[in-house]
C-alpha cells in the first residue's frame, strides 16, 4: 500500500494559500479580487456555507441566464429510462472566465443542496468552455452518481480525468485553476465510492490511494479517508485500513456530513481491531467512544459485547442498562447471552419499558414478560406496561387480565386499596371491548381514588366521544391536560375536537402547546397546519406543513397542506410542485374536489393531470390512470410524456392495440425511442404478434442495454419462440439494475445499515429520496432501517414505494426473508407478486401467485396474477383456468373498461390460441354487452378473429368492419382485414351469399356466464391470481374535450 499521505502541519497557512491560491488562478484579463464573488462563493462552499454560498454566486451572473429563465417542472414520476442529457441552452453573452468558475462552484453548491436539476443546467454551459470542460464533466457526473446512474456517472468521471490531463487551452497567466486541478482527485474519489458501492473493494482502494496524491477544493478529505479505509479493509488490509481512518481527525474539512466523521474513523477501527482479535485495544476505543456526540448507542453496544466476552458481566449490565434507554433495538443481538444469564436478565424490565414509550408494543410484551417469567411475576410496573403493550395492540381481552393482575398485587402490597392506574386501565380495556357502562365505573371509581388521575379523565373523554359527546369530552381532556400538562393523547384529542368545531383559533392553540411540547410530533406539526390554513393565516400554515414535511418526508397530508396553501396565495408554481408531490405519495389522498377544480379551471396546474395518471398507473391502477392522462392529453395532444404514460397504463390494462397505436405515435416521432419500442414489442407479444415484437424489444435492447426489463422482455419472446438457447445467453448477459441504480446517498446508507449503524442510514436513504423520489433503492434501504429500529408501519410503506418503484432491484429471496422476519409487513406478498409481473420476472412472479393461492385459493388478486402471469408465458390452458375461477363473480355491466373488461378480453384470447373458438366467441360476446356506455374495438375484433377460423369470413368481415369504425388504428381488425383480402379469391363466393349475421343473446345472468366455461381446460398445474390493474378506452388518443361529468365518472 502506498503510504497514505501526512495531515498538513500548519492548517491556517494552508488556508491562507488556498485562499491566495483562488484569487490567482483566474488571471485572465484581469486579476480575480479576494473580494470577488467566485473567490467568497468559493470560500463559503469550503465552509458547509451552501445556500449562502448559492445566494452569492447566483447574485455575480449575468441577468438573465438560462438558469434563471422559467424551466419546465420536472416530472416526479421516473421514467422506466434514464433520462438523457439535454443539449445545454447557449447563453446570450460568452461568459468571462470568472463568470465560468462561478458557475462551476454554484454547480457544486447546488448539489450539496440537492438541486440536482439547476446544478446539471450549469454544469451544461461549463462543459462549452474548453478550459473548464474537465470541471463541467465532473459536475455531471456528481449529478449522474447522485440520481443513480452510475454507469453514466463513471464514463463522465473518466472523460473528466482524460480532458484534465490535456493542456488547458489559452490558460491566462498566474497560479494553476485550482478547480481545474481539482478534477483528478474528485473525479477518483467519486469513481472509488462507485466500485465500493459494487463490492469491488481493490479496484475502491486503488482509486481512491490516488486521489489522496492530488488536491480537492470540491471535497472532504473526511470523506475520502474514511472510504479508502473501508476499501482496504474490505480488502484484507488491516493496517492500511486503521492508517486511513486515523488520517480523518487530522484533516481540517467544513462539508457537509463531516461533524460526525472523527468520531466514525475511530468506531469504524474498533469494530475492525475485534475483528481482528485485537480486544483491549478495541474496548479501549469503544470506552473511550460512550461519552461521545455521534455514536453513542454503537459505542455501548461494542463495549457490552467485549465486556460479555471477558466475562465481566456485572459491568457489561451497567452498559446495557444505558443502551436500551438510547437504544433497544442494538441490543437484540445480545438477546441469547441475556436470556442466558440470571445477572443479565432483570434487563428485560428496562428494556421492555424502553420499547414501549418507543412505541414497539410487540417488543415491550416479549421483553415484560420474559422479566416476569424469570424474575419477578409480580412487578406492578411489568404488568401495567404488558396491560398498555396489549391495548395499543388492539388485544382488549389481554389487556383486562394484565391490568387486574397489577391491581391485584398493588392491593396485596400493604396498602389495602385498588390501584387508580389499574382501574383506569381497566376502563380503556373494557371500553375497548364495546362495555361502555363497564367502563364508566371503572373510570368513576378510579376517580374517586385519585380525582386528577389523568389517564382516567383521558379515558373518560374518548368514551365520551365514542357515545357523541364532544363537549363533555373536551372538558375531560381539559381535565386531564390541568392535572398532566403533558399528556400528548389529550392534547391531540382536543385539537381535533376544537378543529373539527371548526373552531380554528382553538385548534391552532391546542396544536402550537403540543408542537412546543413535541418537536418532533408530525401530527402537531401538520395539524397547526390546517389550522393555520383555515384562519388564513398562509404564512404560519407554510411554515407548520414545511416542519412536519421535514420530519416525514413520505407524509402526503403535509405536501397537500403545502400545497394548497400556496394555491391560496397565488404561488402556482411552487403549489403546483408541491401537490405533484403529494399526488406522487398516495394520488388517492391528494385527488379532491379542491384539487381537481384548479386542474381544471387554472391552466398552470394542468401539469397536475399527467402527475395524477402517472402515479395511478405506477401504483397499478391504470384505469384510474387513464381518465386523467386523456384530460392531460386533450390539453396537450402534443405531449410526448402523456402519451407515453397513456400507452403503458393500456397496455397493462389489457389494451393492446390502443398502447401499439400510442407507441407507434412515439416512434414516429424518434424512430430510436427504446421505451417505446419495449412497449410495442410487449404489445405485440402479449398479442401472441411474436415476429413483429421480436424487431421492437431488440432495437430496445441495443438502444438501452442497461434496462433489464428490455432484456427480460427479449428473453420471454424468445423462449416463446422456441430459440431455448439463445434465451438462456441473453438472459445471462442481462444487466443487474440494483448496480446501475445505486446512487451516492443510497451507497452511503447501504454501508451505515451494514455497519449497524441505523439512525445515520435513515438519514442517508431520506436524503436520497429527497434528492430524487423516483429512486428505488432508498426506498428499500429506508424499509430494512426503519424495521430494524421498530418502525414497521413507515417500513411497510417504503417497501411499497420500492416495490412499485422497482420491483427487481432486491431478488425474491431478499424480500422473502424480509418479511419472514417481519410478519408486521404482511399483507405485501401479493403487491410484491404483482410488481415482479410489472418488471417482467414471469418465473418470480407466478411461484409467488401460486404460493399465496395454496394458503388462500379464494384470493382473486393471486387469482388474476396468476392468469395473467400464464398468459404472457403462452400457457393458455393455465390463463384460461384461472380466469374461468374470477369471471362468475363479475358484475353485470360496467360503463366503461375496467379490470372485469380485462379478464374477459384476455379469456376469450386464451381459448381462442386453444383452437376454442365457440368459447371464444362468447367471451368477446360478454365484453361486447358488459360495457354499456362505451362501445369498444376489442370486443368486435375478437368476434371477427373467431368467426374468420369457424370459416364465416362475411360475419368476420362485418365485425373488423365495425371494430375499425370504433377505432380506425386498431392493428388486430386490420390484420383480420388483411387476412381475409389475402383470402378473398376463396372467400368471395362465400361472402357474396353469406346472410347478415345473427346477434349473439346477451349474457346477463351469472347462470347464463357459465356457458362460458362448457369448453373447460385439461387440468394444469395450479396458478393463480387477480389485479390491482385497471383499465381504460381504446381510443389512441383524445379528439374531443369530455365534459366534467364524464371524466368525473371515469376517475370515480
């Protein structure tokens, strides 16, 4: 290893020359002032100064710049592609060369504030200056790294060191471009975090030993010494590793995310030193740790762990019985050894107690009670606390056994009387249980012993409230805040009943003590919120929904609040940008009739209606989608992002021939469009059109080779097609998408998690999503984290958020030991199935439908997977089964496509490849009558396919006629039409004499619906599963404007 280079000895001088340094390297034709707004910007970024920084900086440019010209909001929906570098905007004026360099720092600024967009848009107009291009294309690929595109982050990082090394043209005279020599370094350091990312920890080592050779104005040297330790550990070089880490104190650094990292060099050593055996050296580390700022939860944990090891039990519980306070969830490792020990196990008391104030109910009944197996059966504390753990639990009947025990042993504990505490627990059991009289005298008779119990007067409000007494039960909360001021369950309750008065001012106040109270409460912080926003009081509103969006990112209510609060102050921009990104987190919850009307009736939200279609359709919901994305596209019939999403959300809503016409409008307009070429081809594949997909999903793969659901699309054509061997080569050579999505925050989370250390992960995978909500692999990382501290509600939902995001980027075995371990996080294996047949991993997907239908065969949405799952595998047989179990339970009709429409389309096809033309005739007959509003193609073409093989090509010619006059583009009547001009010299006599054909009865009764089923299946093996899908019109695209009734209808 190459020695790793001293600490500078005199930190001020060095300070001094850069700042000597920076005010020299532009001599162009004049001097760069020390004053200069490129030298104080400069400065102010060395320092962690970055807004302030950005302020300045944008301040010395020219007005007006491209950057500060209006540019178009961006989407937060990801694109199933990464999107491409967009040509930059000539500025109106050359820039100086100082204009360059400020533009360069202000890049780098706006990154560490994560303004990823304008940071890309000056870096773009650095890389037109050929002195300043190496620094532009290491800006970019910092922006790359940063939204997750690593491959294109590392070819950046590489063009950025090839142009640093070439002389830098018409180089004004004076002192080297510090930013320029900067590039080596940064550019090192960035490509080294990318292969530490991957695993690759020599190729890590290699890159970043270098980057410590050459100086880097643009990063922490904190940072760069911490990653080369771990990259030579990773790599089996103990001393190396422990000579990086002991570098990070000396190195003088201001970046954001340095404050911590003295502290994590010297924790990152101890936990190697016991790797290594080294114990007294790593215990006096993780001693020397436990009275730090930063890590002292993992500072403990380390100690109790050597201090167990050495046998010093008795000190080893005073550091365990300080780390389940800080801590609980750290210790579970040691739960074996605690069990174990009889010195060790009144721990469980602590730490049970310290689960439950955190909220972690199941945890505190495992640890309370194992305290009372094996220690104390009679601890009043224990078994208030198991009372309180089963209630919150929902579990009222546990709840009553274990109050009434601590009643019992505080009556038999000398005082002779019952509890308060015990009988006021009692009352919340009993009231739980739906025995409201029970539980008033419970509450009146543990008033009687104690009149300003809290709990008591607590519970007696909410019965209050369950029996429609508002009033007098907000003179029992009042009650019980007199006697405990900081009872947050009053509280709450009294704001919600003062708001729900509507009672605002009242509220507002309840809301603000609560808020002070509890810094940390979202709810305080998002009601004071809604209060504020119904006195009009804007400014106070913003600033309440801005906290609780700080604390809960992930919380839809909040952005809405924001959102509409901006609205009323005329900011349609920012309130536009706001709503997008409640509509973004749960579109349910953010389309209301307020929202709605300013998508309609002010033109600078119309942006909101594509916002809305996409979300539905990422959520799998794309019938929900399409009411929305039609509006959108009415007002915009030019927008390729609209039609886009409006192709995707047919497809999988079972319109083929609607999502090909779309798409084709796409490539039309550029023949290389790789998305949409992988959606025809899957158009046509799922048409059964296998030489017309075959062209599409190769252009998709040689125009995009990253994208592994163009390769896994390829892959199922050909296995379809019966090229086995090829399949397998190509499915081999398929890109890992969790490498290419890595971005920098989630790389540095992943490692924090490794490490165990979870508060810095969570901070690491919500910065990531902030950077950019489209990013799957935060949303993972936030759900291990989240579960591994307690939280598995928010766990739960991020998890969601990844497997909606991207579904491949953890294999199933991941995720299936996941939520093993965590049964609170049931209830996903059915989205988890579903999102694996949305990225196309068809063998996943159908053993997980199959799985789920053999502990439940009555779930009609394994039921639906399963069939269509078959379906796109050519197993007709299995389709056609599976969908025969769902239909009988269909409605009778429906107005328009919906996920029924779906299932009888699809049924009909999967009879008709099994040469059941009879059958398949009458479920497109079925389709025809089901949708009563909408006439739709479909159903006609199917017809007309199926009278064509029973040899009436008159009645098919009718049927394709009629399905073209519904739907001119539509590909499946034209190919029949085509079929039958092919066939006309045969045919002609037949369709000159045919008579008009007979109207098929309509099937209205479920008892009629099973004729459907006479033709049935050989038995297959068993698959399943229903739809979260939904669909919509077959129409291409929109020609004329529907009124609000019916778009209305269609969103309902």
């Amino acid at each position: 290893m190459r020695a790793v280079p001293p600490a500078p000895k005199t930190l001020p001088l060095l300070a001094l020359s850069l700042v000597l340094a920076c005010c020299l390297a532009l001599a162009a034709p004049a001097q760069a002032r020390a004053d200069s707004p490129y030298v104080q910007g400069l400065e102010l970024y060395r320092q962690g100064k970055y807004a302030e920084a950005a302020r300045v900086l944008r301040d010395a440019l020219p007005a007006p710049t491209p950057i500060q010209a209006a540019t178009p909001r961006p989407s937060l929906t990801p694109s199933l592609t990464p999107s491409a570098q967009q040509p930059a905007q000539a500025p109106r004026n050359v820039d100086t060369p100082e204009e360059l360099h400020t533009r360069a720092v202000l890049g780098f600024a706006l990154l560490r504030l994560d303004q990823l967009a304008e940071a890309e848009e000056q870096f773009d107009l650095v890389r037109q200056d050929a002195a300043l291009q190496p620094v532009g294309l290491l800006g970019s690929g910092w922006a790359a790294f940063s939204r997750g595109r690593t491959s294109a982050a590392v070819e950046l990082y590489a063009e950025a060191l090839s142009q640093s090394l070439r002389p830098a043209a018409a180089q004004p005279p004076g002192l080297p471009d510090m930013l320029r020599e900067s590039v080596s370094a940064d550019a090192r350091l960035g490509q080294g975090l990318i292969a530490l990312g991957r695993g690759r920890a020599s190729e890590a080592a290699r890159l970043l030993q270098a980057a410590t050779s050459d100086p880097d104005l643009l990063s922490s040297p904190k940072e760069l010494f911490l990653a080369l330790g771990d990259a030579l550990g990773l790599a089996g070089d103990t001393k190396g590793a422990l000579a990086a880490w002991a570098e990070v104190p000396k190195r003088s650094s201001h970046f954001q995310g340095d404050a911590p990292r003295d502290e994590l060099a010297r924790l990152k050593a101890a936990r190697l030193l016991e790797a290594k055996g080294e114990l007294a050296q790593a215990l006096s580390v993780f001693g020397s740790l436990t009275g730090g700022k930063f890590y002292q939860p993992e500072a403990l944990l380390g100690q109790s762990r050597l201090l167990l090891a050495r046998g010093n039990v008795t000190e080893a519980l005073a550091s365990l019985r300080r780390l389940v306070v800080l801590e609980p969830t750290l210790v579970e490792p040691l739960n074996g050894a605690i069990a174990a020990d009889p010195v060790l196990r009144p721990l469980n008391k602590d730490w049970g107690l310290a689960y439950f104030h955190r909220a972690a109910y199941l945890e505190a009944l495992s640890k309370l009670s194992s305290y009372l197996d094996d220690v104390d059966a009679k601890d009043y504390a224990c078994l208030m606390g198991m009372g309180w753990s089963h209630l919150r639990l929902g579990q009222s009947a546990q709840a009553l056994d274990a109050f009434n025990d601590a009643e019992i042993v505080r009556a038999a504990g000398g005082s002779g009387s019952p509890s308060a505490d015990a009988l006021a627990g009692m009352g919340a059991a009993t009231l739980s249980l739906g025995q409201t009289s029970t539980a008033r005298g419970l509450l009146v008779k543990a008033l009687g012993l104690e009149p300003n119990n809290a709990v008591a007067l607590n519970t007696l409000g909410h019965l209050e409230l369950s029996q429609g007494n508002p009033a007098k039960a907000l003179e029992n909360f009042r009650a019980a805040l007199s006697a405990r001021p900081d009872y947050v369950d009053s509280r709450m309750a009294a704001a919600k009943i003062l708001f729900e008065r509507a009672d605002y001012d009242g509220a507002a106040a309840e809301y603000f003590r609560l808020a002070t109270q509890e810094r940390r409460s979202v709810a305080a912080w998002n009601g004071l919120g809604w209060a504020r926003l119904r006195q009009g009081h804007y400014d106070d509103a913003l600033q309440a929904f801005s906290e609780a969006r700080r604390l809960n990112p992930s919380l839809p209510a909040a952005a809405y609040g924001l959102g509409i609060t901006l609205a009323k102050q005329g900011k349609a921009d920012k309130a536009s940008q706001s709503l997008a990104e409640a509509i973004f987190l749960y579109p349910d919850f953010a389309a209301t009739p307020e929202v709605l009307e300013l998508m309609r009736s002010r033109p600078e939200y119309g942006e909101l209606f594509l916002e809305m279609g996409e979300a539905y359709a990422r959520k799998l919901y794309p019938t929900a989608a399409a009411p929305f994305l039609e509006e959108y596209l009415y007002q915009n019939p030019n927008s390729r992002s609209g039609r886009r999403a409006l192709a995707w959300a047919s497809f999988w809503a079972g319109q083929e021939d609607k999502a090909h016409a779309l798409f084709q409008t796409l490539l039309t307009v550029n023949k290389d469009d790789a998305d949409a070429h992988l959606g025809d081809g899957l158009a046509m594949l799922s048409r059964n059109y296998l030489d017309r997909a075959e062209p599409h999903l190769r252009d998709a793969v040689r125009l995009e080779p990253t994208n592994a659901q163009a390769w896994r699309a390829l892959v199922i054509l050909l296995f379809r097609e019966g090229k086995n061997q090829e399949a397998v080569a190509v499915q081999d050579s398929a890109p890992k998408s969790r490498l290419e999505r890595l971005d920098r925050m989630s790389a540095s989370g992943f490692a924090a998690l490794t490490e165990g250390r979870l508060r810095d992960a969570v901070r690491d995978f919500r910065r990531a999503v902030a950077r950019d909500p489209g990013l799957a692999a935060p949303r993972y990382g936030l759900a291990f984290a989240l579960v591994a501290l307690g939280d598995a509600r928010l766990a739960r939902e991020e998890l969601l958020s990844g497997l909606n995001l991207d579904p491949a980027y953890l294999d199933e075995q991941e995720l299936g030991r996941l939520l093993s371990r965590h049964f609170q996080l049931g209830g996903l294996d059915v989205d988890l199935a579903w999102s694996q047949l949305y990225a196309l991993n068809l063998a996943p997907a159908r053993a997980e439908f199959e799985r789920i239908l053999g502990a439940n065969p009555a779930n009609l949405e394994a039921e639906f997977g399963l069939g269509a799952t078959a379906y796109l595998q050519a197993d007709w047989a299995t389709a056609e089964k599976s969908f025969d179990k769902i239909l009988p339970r269909a409605p009778e009709t429906a107005p328009s496509w919906d996920k029924w429409s779906h299932l009888m389309d699809k049924l009909g096809w999967a009879a008709f490849h099994q040469q059941k033309y009879d059958k398949a005739l009458h479920a497109f007959d079925w389709l025809r009558t089901y949708n009563t509003e909408t006439p739709y193609a479909a159903p006609m073409s199917g017809m007309g396919w199926a009278l064509l093989r029973k040899g009436h090509p008159g009645q098919a010619q009718d049927l394709f006629t009629r399905s073209l006059t519904i739907f001119p583009r539509n590909l499946t009547a034209m190919l029949g039409m085509t079929t039958l001009k092919k066939s006309s010299e045969s045919y002609e006599e037949d369709m000159d004499d045919e008579p008009e054909p007979e109207p098929l009865p309509k099937v209205k009764s479920k008892r009629s619906k099973k004729k459907i089923q006479a033709e049935e299946p050989a038995p297959t093996k068993k698959k399943s599963k229903t739809s979260k899908k939904k669909a919509q019109a077959d129409e291409p695209e929109p020609t004329k404007k529907k009124s609000k009734k019916s778009t209305k209808a269609k969103t309902e």
